[in-house]
C-alpha cells in the first residue's frame, strides 16, 4: 500500500464528505427526517462511483506523464485549499445563510463535494487505486458515523484547519511526485516536504 496516497486520499476525502454531512445535518434538523442524508449520498455517489469504476482506464496513460499532471491538479487544490483556509482565518468568508431551500439543495452541494474530491482522487489513482480505494471507503465510513452519532456538533468540525493541514499536503505530494520524475526521490521525502509546506503556509495565512 502506498501510505502517502493512502493518507491524502482519506484526508481530502473527509474533508469533502464531512462537508456534505454537515450540509445534510443542517437540512436533517430543519426536516426532521433522514431525507437530507439519503440525498447527501446519492449526490456524492453519482460522482464518485464513476470516479472509481470510469477513471481506472488512466492507467492507460505512461506513468509520468500523469505524475506530472497530476502534480499541477494537486497543487492546484493545495492553492484553493490554503486560499481558502486564509479567508477563513481572517473572517473574510461570510456566515452561511440558514434557511430552508428544499433537499435538492443538499443533493446538489454534495455532488460538488463529491466532485472536488474525485478531481484530487483521479491524480491518486495512477499511483495506488487501491490505495485510493481504500481512504475514500476509510473516509466514507468515518464520515457516516460522526455525522450519525453527533449530528449536532458534525457542523462544528473546524474546516479553516483541516483545510490548512491538507493543502500542504497536497503541495508535498506534487513536489514528490515532480522529484519522483526528475530526480528519482524516494517516498521518504514527503515528511520534509509536509513540514516545509506547513511552514510556507503558515506564513502566507499570516500575510
């Protein structure tokens, strides 16, 4: 198993679906029903089922050129990531409104999470499927019962952080892979790279 690919895919992941689950757990206590959360799945699962069924036939493409491409995806979800975390961090993001605006409105926020993950797991995939596989199931699973058992404190998660964590991440991830194929570095250099990242946005959260 590859525990690089293993670990992002189950850290960007969570942080998608725990965001759906909180969608979910808002609408469930507006509708006191399990609707919201039978429609949070079926959006995430119109994404994500054909992401690992479909995207298999990446492997069709050489292996490099799809660590390169996938290094530009990841540092591209690294930047939004940390761009994201910023306003966060510094208030600029304005309080979701709370009102009632019917299920497809929970069906249609989850598809999105679903499909901002499955961009990062279809750049996993060529690395590890199984791997990849194996953190979303990991994630789904984790997701389902926090979002079941504290449907109330689900909404509290502190995304700005999570997302801080993860979008250095996915920045040492994409330098490892680019270094995988220019220079022939080892997995082992992904601790480094996690710490400096974490530095480098730590400062530009800072800015």
């Amino acid at each position: 198993m590859d525990v690089g690919v293993f670990i992002t895919s189950f850290a960007f992941s969570l942080l998608e679906l725990t965001e759906a689950g909180a969608i979910a757990a808002i609408y469930h206590n507006i509708h006191k029903s399990k609707l919201p959360f039978i429609y949070a799945i079926a959006g995430v699962a119109l994404v994500l089922i054909p992401t690992f069924t479909i995207g298999r036939l990446i492997y069709l493409v050489p292996i490099n050129y799809v660590l390169l491409a996938s290094s530009v995806i990841l540092f591209y979800f690294g930047y939004r990531l940390l761009r994201s975390a910023r306003r966060s961090f510094k208030h600029l993001i304005r309080a979701r409104e709370e009102k009632e605006e019917g299920l497809s409105v929970v069906f249609a926020v989850s598809a999105v999470e679903g499909l901002e993950a499955a961009l990062v797991l279809l750049a996993l995939l060529p690395q590890s499927y199984y791997s990849t596989l194996l953190g979303t199931v990991l994630a789904a699973i984790v997701t389902t019962v926090l979002t079941g058992t504290l449907k109330s404190q689900v909404g509290r998660i502190r995304v700005p952080q999570l997302k801080f964590v993860l979008s250095a991440l996915l920045f040492s991830l994409g330098t490892l892979w680019i270094g995988e194929v220019a220079l022939g570095l080892d997995e082992i250099f992904l601790i480094p790279f996690l710490f400096a990242y974490l530095g480098f946005n730590y400062v530009m959260v800072k800015l």
